[in-house]
C-alpha cells in the first residue's frame, strides 16, 4: 500500500478527510486559494469552473460549514482562518507536485469509493 501519509503529510490528510468531499471540492478550494479576493454568486463560480450551479451547492455548503468560505447575500467569499489558510496552502502546493497530486487525487478518489 501506498504510505500517503508519509507523503502528504498528516495536517493535509486530516484536511482532505475533514474537507475535499470531492474532485469538484478540490476545484473549489484551488479557485478560491488563487483568487482569495473573489466575491462571487453561485452562477459566477459555476461559469468560472465550467460547472453547473446545482452540482456546486452542496459543495460550498459544506465548505461553509467547514468555516473555509462564507456564504452571505447570495455571494461567495473565501473566509478561512489564518491556520486553516495555512492548511488550504499546503494542500493547493501539494497539487504542483507530481507525486503528492497522484496521493492527494488518490485519496481523495477513496474517499468517494470506499470499498474499491
């Protein structure tokens, strides 16, 4: 088995069994992590990532939830604490490298099928 703690680290495993529900939370989370500025309602963000607006609402409730965006008024923002802005950080510059993308895509792909 591959040893993805040892490769990602054990804050990022914690972050993605906590919040990357999916490849679309991934998408979401990378988006915002490069553009922390962005002020967007679910449409906008939809266009942006080339999705449908109904496949991203449970996603952004979640990471409401997860107190990493905040959702007022119809608009979307990027509202992470310091640390978990930290933690959003390791996990976006865990992508850019090959063999943390493959662990972190991976994981996240057990996450969505647990019994293959």
């Amino acid at each position: 088995m591959y040893d993805l703690e040892g490769v990602l680290g054990p804050s990022v495993m914690a972050f993605v069994d906590r919040h990357v529900r999916s490849l679309l939370t991934w998408d979401i989370l990378v988006f915002f992590h490069r553009n922390p500025d962005a002020v967007l309602d679910i449409e906008g963000l939809a266009s942006r990532l080339g999705r449908r607006a109904e496949e991203l609402n449970p996603e952004i409730i979640a990471l409401c939830d997860g107190k990493i965006l905040a959702l007022a008024g119809g608009l979307i923002r990027y509202k992470p604490s310091i640390e978990m802005r930290d933690t959003v950080t390791s996990f976006v510059d865990g992508c850019q490298d090959r063999n943390r993308r493959l662990a972190l895509i991976a994981l996240v792909l057990r996450k969505i099928n647990p019994h293959s």
